[in-house]
C-alpha cells in the first residue's frame, strides 16, 4: 500500500527574499504549484493566490521594508488538501490592517491608482491577519474547498 | 513578461503577454504613453494572452484611461478571461472601461 504523505517540498516554502519587486513572480509560482499538487481549484490557482500574494509581497517590499534591497521579506508557506496559510514577513514597524483597508469601489475612490491591494487580499483571502513577531507579518488564510 | 504593439486603422492594440503587476506596469504604461505622444488617442488593451493582474496594474489602467479622456481619446480593453473579469468586477473597474468579449468586437466600433 503507497503510504499517503506528502512530501515536505509540497508541502512547505520557507524563503528569503531581497526587498525587490523583481523576485514576486517566482515566489507566486512556487506557491501556486504547491496548491495545484494539492487539488486547488483552478480559480484559486489562478486568481486568487496569485493576486493576494503578490499583494502580500509588494506591500512587504515597497512599504515595510522601503524598496530598500538590503532589507529582506521572509516568506512561509505551509499547503495541504484543506488550506493554505501564507506568512509574509518584513522588516517594517507593521500597520493598522482595518484602517488601512479602503473601500476602492467607492465613486470617490474608483479612478484612484492606488488603494486596491489590502482591499484585493482581504477579498480574495478567507483569513488575513496582521501581527508583529520579530518583525511586520502577514499571515493569509485560503480553504482549498 | 512582454508587451507588443500593433496598429489597426487609428487603434493602438496593446496586448498583455503574462502577468500585469507591479514589476512591470512601468513598461506598460510608458508603452502607452509614447504611443500618445505620436499622437495616438484610441488604445485597445488585449488581454488575451494574460496571466494574472493585480492592484498595481489595475491601477496603471485607472490612470492610462483617465489621461487618455482628458486628452479625448480612449481606452479599452479585450479578452478578460473569467477570472479577470471577476477581478474587474470586485474592483468596480467593470463599469470604468468598456470591456470587449474579442479584440474583434472591440475595434467593430471604436
């Protein structure tokens, strides 16, 4: 009988980045191939955790820790066939999660450029949360059903 | 990632090719405004070759559609897969563009 254990680089991603934009996209394909191992659904695949990451990450790197490329953004990823739970961490002093949350389909707020990202994750996402731990966390929650 | 521009009649079309995120709307959007800077004022973005979008490139096309109206053109899009045009709809950025099911119907009357 084939025992029924995922293995670990299936499982898990444990990762330090530089504070640029450039590493997102890599980090997103990690992450989403994990979930694909683990039976997601196509839309999560597709939309859902790429978007909420990239988020995570670019509000890690361009606000937590500046852009500044000496800083780095610890990401964790622990996936298995109930839930994803993302941990983005970085060097920032954290951030007020409710009240940085707008509401960008407001009609004063729809032809702003920016005020989408914190609203997208929080949509997109089943859980998020914000602590400080050592540093700026992140932590993002998605069921897979 | 890349970005490739073509020409229909007095349309620019613009089309996506992999992911529209914050390491590269830059290039889209200086793409766009070189094009208006020769003149163009009717922008076709097609997305039919597009991974996934998020806020940052969301709002490139926010500020891509307001300048181009204060300069009397327009811009649109073509080709939101599904999950796309959910983006678009979360956002209530599906009321903002004129948003084409082809590239084809989208040039019909622009």
């Amino acid at each position: 009988m084939t025992p029924r254990v995922t293995p670990a680089e299936q499982r898990q991603l444990d990762v330090r980045i530089p504070s640029d934009v450039q590493y997102i996209e890599a980090i997103v394909e990690q992450v989403v191939l994990r979930c694909a191992a683990h039976s997601y659904p196509r839309r999560h695949l597709a939309l859902n955790v790429p978007v909420a990451l990239t988020e995570a990450l670019s509000n890690a790197i361009l606000r937590g820790n500046h852009d500044d490329a000496a800083r780095s953004v610890h990401v964790r990823a622990d996936v298995d066939s109930s839930r994803l739970v993302l941990e983005v961490r970085d060097e920032g002093t954290g951030f007020d999660l409710e009240a940085c949350t707008e509401d960008p389909t407001t009609p004063e707020n729809l032809l702003r450029e920016d005020g989408r990202g914190l609203f997208l994750m929080r949509r997109l996402m089943d859980h998020v949360e914000r602590f400080s731990d050592g540093g700026n966390v992140v932590r993002l929650i998605l069921h897979r059903a | 990632m890349s970005f490739s521009v073509t020409t229909r009649g007095d349309v620019c079309i613009v089309e996506v090719e992999g992911q529209l995120i914050v390491g590269n709307r830059q290039e889209l959007k200086q793409k766009i405004l070189d094009e208006l800077d020769k003149g163009t004022r009717k922008v076709l973005v097609d997305f039919a070759r597009t991974g996934y979008i998020d806020s940052s490139g969301l709002g490139v096309l926010v500020s891509l559609a307001k300048k181009m109206r204060e300069m009397g053109g327009d811009l649109r899009l073509a080709n939101l897969n599904d999950d796309l045009q959910t983006l678009f709809e979360l956002t209530k950025l599906d009321t903002l563009f004129q948003i084409s099911e082809t590239r084809e119907r989208a040039l019909e009357n622009f």
